[in-house]
C-alpha cells in the first residue's frame, strides 16, 4: 500500500515537471517574436527628419542615407560599403538592427520628435530582413525630390487659416501649402508637409521680416504674413 502511494506521489510529480517543461518551451518558443518593434509612422518621422526621407542622401558631413549613420555606427551592425549606396531594404534592416542594439539613443530626431524606446530597444536580438520589411513601406524607397526646379506656390489667394499652430515635428497638409507658397522667397521647397528644420527657419525667417515674435511658430500671423506681408530678407 505505502509503495502504491509512493509510485503515485511520483507519477503526479512527473506530470507537474512535464507541464512546467512544456510551459517553459512555449515562453522561449514565442520569446524570439518581434513584439514591440516601433511603427511605420515612427519610422517615416526619423527618417524625414534625419534626411528628408532620401535613402541616397549625401551632403558630405560624414553622415549617410536615410537614417544618416556614420561608418563606424554602419559597420557596427554589419553594413557594408556606405550607407547612402545601400538599397533602401538594406538601410532599413541596419536601422532596426541598430534600434535593437541601442534604442533611439543614436539618432538625435529621435529625441527631438519625442519617440521612446519600447520593447525591443535594445533587447540584443538580430532581427531578419522580413522584420524590418515593413519600415519602409515593402523596401521601396521614400519619397524623394524630383528633379528640376522646385514647384511654383499655389496660384491664387490666400488659403484659409487652417487653425492649428504648428511646430517642429508636425506633418499636415496646410504646411505644404506654406512651404510652396515660400518658394517665392526662393525657399526651394518640396512640399514635404512636415515642418523640420528648414521649415522652421523659413517661418523665422518670415517673422523677423514682419515684426512678429520669432517664436518658430507657425500661427496665424505668419501664415497671413507668408501671403500678403513683407518678403523674408
């Protein structure tokens, strides 16, 4: 009777075992997914920052392509050759390569656009090239600036205020119409939408020229002012 009980005892504690092993497989089975790699938009945001969405950007800085690495970065997570030569694919698998060795710590826009590291930041996991397929819209490369002169501003009056006050980082379609209507300033603006550096000194560029607090905004008096006030100097 007493061995009965104690075979027993032992049968129940090797099924107790076997499910904590199969519990454990399952947790390091589905521990290898990508759970929390940043969004698309997230992606678009820094590179639109970083370069103005162009994978072949090369303005001799030392920095190259869309997410703008520098050699040693580039070759830190296997690129090869310089960045801005890469296809747009290749510059999209080191970009989360990157982010899964560090987070948004190497990319100054990161910062200045307020994105924060999730749970894949530096989680040390190489990902795959299907991983990163969606950073870039299927490896297609972003929009780029065609070739030739910028575009003309739109014709016609003044567009209605649109009522929001825009600042760095914001992407909209009134800040198209904006940054065309400055080309006749000699601006050369490609109607991106998004208000990045070189938007925000046309917008500074604007207020001074008209005697409206160089705030860097974009509100209503810069808005009228970029149609009916003085021409930036």
């Amino acid at each position: 009777m007493q061995n009965h009980r104690v075979g027993g005892v032992t049968r129940a504690l090797g099924r107790l075992v076997l499910i904590a092993v199969v519990a454990m497989g399952f947790q390091l089975g589905t521990s290898t997914t990508a759970s929390a790699d940043p969004s698309f938009g997230a992606w678009a945001k820094l590179r639109m920052c970083e370069s103005s969405g162009r994978y072949n950007a090369n303005t001799g800085n030392g920095y190259y392509g869309a997410y703008q690495f520098n050699l040693p970065t580039w070759q830190s997570v296997g690129g090869q050759g310089r960045p801005d030569q890469a296809s747009p694919h290749e510059q999209d698998y080191r970009a989360l390569y990157l982010y899964r060795m560090r987070g948004w710590q190497p990319w100054e826009c990161a910062g200045m656009l307020g994105l924060r590291d999730d749970g894949d930041a530096r989680s040390k996991r190489k990902p795959t090239y299907q991983d990163a397929k969606y950073i870039g819209g299927g490896g297609s490369p972003a929009p780029t600036p065609a070739p030739g002169p910028a575009p003309a501003p739109p014709p016609g009056p003044m567009p209605d205020w649109p009522g929001v006050v825009y600042a760095y980082g914001d992407c909209a379609p009134p800040l198209k119409a904006f940054q065309l209507r400055m080309n006749a300033f000699g601006y050369g603006f490609t109607g991106t939408g998004c208000y990045y550096d070189k938007t925000r000194q046309a917008v500074l560029d604007l207020q001074r020229a008209n005697g409206i607090n160089d705030s860097g905004r974009l509100g209503p008096k810069t808005w009228k002012a970029a149609w009916e006030g003085k021409p930036p100097r």
